[in-house]
C-alpha cells in the first residue's frame, strides 16, 4: 500500500462568480522513498491539492474538501482538524515557495526551528536549539551555531529556503511536499537546493512531492510524473515515459515550450497557445480541446463533448485523451524525431539525450527536437 493515497479529490471553492472547480477529481499515489512531480501551468491546481493534503484548507464556508487523502491509512479528509495539525509538522511537512513570506520576520531562524520542532516533541528549549543548529548545518549554512541568531531578512534567498527545508524537516517528516521550491531561486542556487532535497530524501526515506511549471526541475528530482490541467490528471507515468513517450498534447506543449541545449535550434521556443480555462466554467468535453490541435484526428466531436478517461498506454502509463495509442506515438514521433530515434536506437543528431534528464533546460529536461509547432498552429 502506497504511503500518500489520494482518492477522486475535489476541491471547491464558492465564490461571488461562481463554483471554482480548483481539483476536479484527482487520483494518485506516492510511495516511501519516491519523488513524485506534479507539473502544469499556473492555476491547474498543484498548489490546491499540496494545500489539501496538508489540511491548509478552512474546511466549511465558501471551501469544500471532498475525495479521499489517505497518509499511511489513515484518511485525512475526514480527520478532525486536533489530528490533521499533529500530524502536519511531525508525519508531513511542507516547504512553501516563498520563504520570506513563510519565515516570521520577527522571529530569529533559530526560535521559529526550535518552535516547530517543540509542538511536536517533547524536549527542552537546549536540545530543540542543538537540532536547529544541526539541521541548519545539515542544509548547509555556514556557521550554523551563530546564524541559528539570525532574522530571515539576514539570510540571502538560497539560505532562506534552507532554513525552510531544515524546519520542514525538524520532525523527519514521512511526507514532504515542496510546492514550487526554487521558483525565487537563481539557476546556481536552485540546482544546490535540488540536490540538497534528493540528498536528504535518501537520508530520511521520505516521499517527496515537487510541485513545479518546470519540466527540468521535474526531470532532475522526480521518479514519477503527474501532469495536471484545469485540476485534472492529463497525463501520469515514471518520468522516463513521461518526458520520452509523452501522450498528451498539453504534456507535447509543455515539452515543446522549453529550451533545450543538445538540439541546435535556429527557431523561437513556441508557447501552448491560449490561456488556461476559467475554472469556473472549464470547457465541455476535454477541457484542453479549445488550445488543442488534434481533434479533426480524434474525429467527430467527441472532443467537445466527452471528457476522456484516463487510459492505460503502457505500464503504469496513463493518459487522458481520445487519441488512439497508436495515434499519439505516430504524432510524437514527428514532433520529437531526436527522441524516437533515440529510443529505436538510430543516431538522431549528435548528443542527442537517450535519458529523460540528460538534456536539459533550465538546464535540464529532455525537450522535443523539433518545435510542438503543431500544438500552437491552427
Ligand atoms: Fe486534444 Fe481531444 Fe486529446 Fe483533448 S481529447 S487533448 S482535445 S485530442
């Protein structure tokens, strides 16, 4: 039995315009010691399900939490919100994508360490204040013994979220959720935060949840992929079918609206054309259809009216959309020539990238050769 369950989740908020449908029956799992990406444009959802599974929602009112989201069991939904907080810090954590906004700024580094890790644990303010330093020297800040007296605005960005991931990692949490970790990060210092949470993974033996727009941080750090649109699952696999035999066209888009450094490339990058949906009124059918390409190869308007299932396309591999298997390996591979003759075997261009995380943008993910041009041109 997986570690985090959840089960057709929905969550909803009431607003003055309208029933927000922000997770529209969501499935997946995650087990001990994986890292699982949840990927997609802003407003897709990832950040509500993190919020969710941590119970960060205000259940009641104008929100409504519905679904299943069991953690080792034991079902959080209808957990009384006593037994979500002792579990929230000690069996889960969070690390949030901004750290000046999630670090009190009147609090030393140190105090709001030492005070996470005292709700959960019943230890002097002396032996909470040697975890800190150790956990600060763990994420790597120098001098953890003098800094633990630092105020955030005294920690550049990159210290900043260390200190986040050592106070998210205080209690060895089972399940860590990082939504959006190194958004405010510059590349360097993204890379050593990416690094630094893989390292304390396999140290802790936790299950990871990244939560990112980024592809190449996905293709760093995750084991598997779920790709999320308009608060559904459109695609789901391991990350080396995901990013090498990808079947969605929104995850075609996605791929093809990234650089790539093992490609010569003389074009601009082409983005997914339009906007994502309103959630409030998400299109008929499949709600990616009005920026889709493909429904004249779907035929009739199965597209625009029937919102398809999500289908098995191969081991643990599964895809939302009417397209045939065959279909959807026939259009990738025109999109991604270097990518097929890859996996075939065939010498594409030179350096072409056979692993998922061998090319790379934003320095890292394997990218489409050729342009998704088809995605954005009607
Ligand atoms: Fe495009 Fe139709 Fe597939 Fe949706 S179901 S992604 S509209 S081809």
């Amino acid at each position: 039995m997986a570690m985090l369950e959840v089960r057709d989740l929905h969550v909803q908020f009431r607003t003055d315009d309208g029933l927000v449908k922000a997770v529209d029956g969501l499935s997946f799992d995650v087990d001990r010691g994986r890292t699982l990406g949840i990927v997609g444009e802003s407003g897709s959802g990832k950040s509500v399900t993190s919020l969710a599974i941590m119970g960060l929602h205000r259940q009641g009112g104008d929100t409504e939490v519905t679904g299943q989201i069991k953690l080792d069991s034991e079902d959080l939904v209808s957990a009384s919100p006593d037994r979500v907080r002792q579990l929230r810090g000690s069996k889960m954590a969070m690390i949030f994508q901004d750290p000046l906004s999630a670090l009190h700024p009147y609090y030393t580094i140190g105090a709001q360490i030492v005070e996470a890790y005292r709700v959960h644990n019943k230890v002097s303010k002396q032996e909470a204040r040697r975890r800190a330093v150790d956990l600060l020297g763990r994420v790597g800040i120098p001098q953890p013994a003098v800094r633990v007296d630092d105020y955030p605005h005294q920690f550049s960005g990159g210290m900043r979220q260390r200190a986040m991931i050592a106070m998210a990692l205080s209690c060895d949490p089972e399940l860590l959720i990082a939504d959006e970790p190194t958004t405010a990060l510059d590349v360097t210092v993204q890379a050593q935060i990416l690094d630094l949470i893989v390292d304390l993974q396999a140290e802790f033996g936790s299950a990871v949840i990244i939560i990112t727009h980024d592809l190449g941080v996905v293709a760093e750090v995750a084991d598997d992929v779920l790709v999320m649109y308009a608060g559904r699952v459109a695609e789901t696999g391991s990350a080396n079918d995901v990013f090498r035999q990808p079947g969605h066209p929104y995850a075609w888009g996605l791929l093809g609206s990234m650089p790539r450094i093992d490609v010569a490339r003389l074009d601009r990058l082409r983005p997914i054309r339009g906007t994502p949906p309103s959630l409030i009124n998400v299109p008929s059918g499949c709600p990616f259809h009005p920026r889709c390409s493909y429904p004249p190869q779907v035929g009739g308007d199965r597209c625009t009216t029937e919102i398809p299932v999500l289908r098995e396309t191969g081991p643990e591999h599964r895809v939302a959309c009417h397209l045939t298997l065959g279909k959807q390996r026939e259009i990738w591979a025109q999109l991604a020539p270097a990518s097929a003759a890859a996996e075939s075997g065939t010498a594409a261009e030179p350096g072409a990238a056979a692993e998922p995380g061998a090319a790379a943008v934003s320095g890292r993910a394997a990218a489409p050769a050729a342009d998704v041009t088809e995605v954005d041109a009607t």
